[in-house]
C-alpha cells in the first residue's frame, strides 16, 4: 500500500476515527442539545442559533453515522423527530468529561449546563474518570500506551478543503476570550494536535506527518492551543528559531476526554483484528475501563441517574 495524491498512509487511530465520525463543533453542539432534551428540529435551530442548511447536513450525517436516528413525532404522524441512538447515547461520557474540564478552567459557554446534579447522593457534582478495575483516578500520568493487534497503517483520504479557525488579525486575548469546549474538543484538527501529544510527538514537522495536515491549518491550530494555554512553546533551535509544543497542565487534563473518546471508538467503530492501540492503567497493570463518576459519591453516572439543568437560552432572561 503506498500513498497517492488523493491519500497517504498514517497510523491507526481510534480516536481519529471518533473525530471523522462525529463531525465538527456543530455535530457536538447538536448532540449536547439531544442529551438535554430537544427532539424537535425548531428547537436544535432556535437553541443553537445555527443555519437550516448546516444543521439539516449535520443531522444526515449523524444519521448515516447511526448516532442519531428519525421518529414519528407521534404514530400516524407526519413530522419527524431526532433522537439518539444506543451509539449516540453511549457519547455521554465523554460529554460528560468536556463539561466538566470546561467549568475546571473556566471555559463555560452559553450553551453549557447550568448544573450537573446525581440523583443517587442529590448532589450537585462534577463529574470525574476513574479505572472500573481498580477504582483510582485516570490521567495522562497514570496511564501508559502500547501497540494493539490492530497497530499498523491506513490509507486516509487527503482533505482539500481546510477551515480556519480564526482570522489573521485575531489576537491570542480575542481567540481566548471566545473559546468554548467545543471548539477545542469537536473541531478535528484541533483535536489530533492534541492527540500527538499522547504520543510524545512535540516538533511541528512530526506533527504534520503523523497527522497529515497541511502547514496552514497545523500553524493555526497550534496558534490558538498556545493563546488557550493548553500547550506551550519551547525553543530547542535559535537560528532560525524553532520551538517544540508541549501540553501544560490546562491541556494534560483534557486526557480523561480524549479517553472517553478512544474506548468509544473501540468499541463501535472497530475494525475485527482489534484496537490499534491498549491503554493500560499504571495502579493495576489492566487495559483501563474507563468510568465516569459522580465527584462526591463515585457512582458511575448515566442518562438515569443523572439530572442537568440546561443553559439559561436568551429568550429566558
């Protein structure tokens, strides 16, 4: 198998195929506002502010992806609604983890939940990932990487079409203070920079070739992870200067997420020879089970245990 002009070989990953599969910012926002209720499409349009044309594609493509699915709003009916699927239901966790790393750092958009609230103890909590083997915390620290049965190479499609993020004339303040969890956690790019990292791959030229992105993108990218203080630049050559980018506390706790999202991706968009990568746990020596729990009690959460109070929407105030 050798690269062409329409594809190149990179590594397997898991979490880059939950990236493909989930979307963009829009695709995430849409699937917040199906875990807080809306069903209807007036209500994902009027809740999120978005053009009918990109949230009837975004809605496709979640279907075709089989994380949403249509109903009839009632039998004999006309009108459908969207609803999540046993897939799209089986994303609260890592939902879960993106809210609770947006309100640690300060990161709360408008349409975040007001609270998070376990029924089981009745507290209002964040949630938090330990390993369901041994019941201890999981971070980056604590955890360790090897190859799965599924390691190796893939051809993936060259993408044409790139979009920025911010503008030319945009300064690292104004790209901070309009940073949502979304746009880090859902945009595609955004999210692969950051899983390098995992892999201690922290010079710009690494980072193009185990992600194949263009130059352009990669340099916007890594511009607005510095100005969000999720990575930080250090020089390792003077002339010409060169730096090498590297988490910062702020994006090392973006791990448990990006966890969330790999164990999805294993288990419903994996290929029959297995993960390309294990992830084991340092306190126990197991491949993790990651499990999101409560803050105060530890109960694992779910959509039935769980109470959320959504956004405060502007027609409210």
């Amino acid at each position: 198998m050798k690269p062409t002009d329409q594809y190149r070989l990179l590594p397997k990953s898991s979490v880059n195929r939950a990236l493909n599969t989930l979307g963009d910012r829009w695709s995430h926002l849409i699937l917040q506002e199906a875990f807080l209720g809306a069903t209807r499409y007036e209500d994902f349009r009027a809740r999120l502010g978005i053009a009918r044309s990109t949230l009837s594609n975004r809605l496709q493509s979640l279907i075709a992806n089989d994380i949403m699915e249509q109903r009839p709003f009632r039998e004999g009916m006309v009108r459908m609604d969207y609803h999540l699927t046993e897939r799209g239901r089986d994303l609260l966790p890592s939902l879960l983890m993106s809210w609770a790393w947006g309100v640690r750092w300060g990161l709360t958009g408008p349409t975040m939940p007001l609270s998070l609230t376990h029924t089981g103890c009745g507290k209002a909590m964040l949630p938090e990932m330990i390993c369901g083997h041994c019941k201890e915390p999981v971070t980056l620290n604590s955890c360790r990487y090897e190859d799965g049965p599924g390691a190796g190479f893939e051809q993936v499609a060259v993408q044409r079409m790139h979009r920025r993020r911010n503008s030319a004339g945009d300064s690292p303040a104004t790209i901070a203070a309009t940073m949502e969890p979304a746009d880090l956690i859902a945009d595609r790019w955004t999210g692969l920079v950051i899983g390098t990292q995992y892999f201690g791959v922290h010079r710009f030229d690494d980072i193009q070739a185990r992600i194949g992105i263009a130059t352009n993108i990669l340099t916007d990218r890594l511009r607005t992870l510095v100005a969000n203080g999720i990575f930080e630049r250090r020089l390792y050559e003077i002339q010409p200067p060169r730096y090498e980018y590297f988490m910062t506390k702020k994006g090392m706790d973006l791990y448990p997420h990006a966890l969330s999202l790999l164990h999805w991706a294993d288990r419903w968009l994996a290929e029959p020879e297995g993960p390309p990568v294990i992830i084991r746990h340092k306190p126990c020596g197991q491949p993790v089970l990651p499990q999101v729990v409560c803050g105060h009690c530890k109960d694992v959460l779910s959509s039935d245990n769980l109470t959320v109070r959504p956004a405060r929407r502007a027609k409210e105030d």
